[in-house]
C-alpha cells in the first residue's frame, strides 16, 4: 500500500467502517482517543521535563547568594519539581492508555485484513521447515496405523505401549 492505512475521518481504510455508538471508552471514538493521549502525552511529557527547571533555579540562587537564601526555598522548589514530574508521569500514563485504547481497533483491523495472509505464509513455512527438519508430527502421520485403547478408545499408534489418554496397557 502506497499511502495512509486512514481515511479522514480516522477509519481504517478497508475497515469495518465508522465505530458503533458502543465502541467507545467514555462516550469517545478512537480517533478522539488517540488526539486526547497524544495530547496528554505531550503535557505529561513537558511537565515532566518543566520540573527540573524550579530546582535548577534554586541551586543558581543558593549558588550566587549562599547566605542569603532560606534553606525552605531550596526545599520548596524541590517540592514543587517532585510534585509536578508526579502530575507529569501521571498525565503521561494516561494519556498512554488513552492511545492504546485509540489504536486498538486499528490495528486489529489492519492484522485481521492486510497482514492475516503474510502471518499465514509466515507460519505455514515455519511449520513446513519445522517438520522436514524432525520436529512436530511426521507429514506422513495421518497414514500411520491407528490402535484403538479398551479402556478409552482413544486410537493410540501401534507401537505405544500404554494408552496416552488414560495410562491403560494396550
């Protein structure tokens, strides 16, 4: 595909079309979802980072003036700068959520609709490759004689012993 998995109003391209009314996580659709976590995260980001400003501000005062600052001014500001990288890791959390929330339809979409057949292929091989290299059952294995258990009736193959399903001699 050449250009965007989205059409403009936020869908999948290919997709099962707009989101139901009860699709959505507190009244909101996915693209809004996915607006509101980037916004959230952008916030919670800049918080976050702001916070060191106060305490650098604090060491520059202390550091031009060691007599003449209050020692609750440097102890404020390192209140202040824990208390909003908190906010910020907390605005960063949910603003996280908020997105993954927001991409979970289209993702799914896209696995269940472009990438189903690559993943298939994918496995198949792997399977193919698994087996002829001695793992797994044999391709032959349908073919194999089958001997059916007293107790059970499980078909157990023909030279086992005991019953695999309930441990009975055969």
């Amino acid at each position: 595909m050449g250009g965007s998995a989205f059409d403009g109003a936020g869908n999948m391209a290919g997709g099962t079309g707009p989101v139901p009314p009860g699709a959505t996580l507190f009244g909101l659709s996915g693209p809004r979802l996915r607006r509101l976590g980037v916004a959230l995260l952008a916030v919670g980001l800049a918080l976050f980072f702001l916070a060191i400003l106060p305490v650098l501000l604090a060491i520059n005062q202390f550091a031009s003036d060691p007599w003449g600052t209050a020692p609750g001014v440097v102890l404020g500001s390192f209140f202040l700068s824990f208390v909003l990288s908190g906010i910020g890791m907390v605005l960063m959390g949910i603003g996280g959520y908020a997105l993954r929330f927001g991409l979970v339809r289209p993702v799914t979409t896209y696995v269940a609709t472009e990438a189903s057949p690559g993943i298939e292929t994918a496995v198949t091989a792997i399977g193919q490759g698994l087996r002829q290299a001695g793992f797994g059952p044999s391709p032959t294995g349908s073919n194999a004689i089958r001997v059916k258990c007293r107790n059970c009736g499980y078909l157990e193959t023909e030279d086992a012993d005991f019953c695999s399903k309930c441990g009975q001699r055969l």
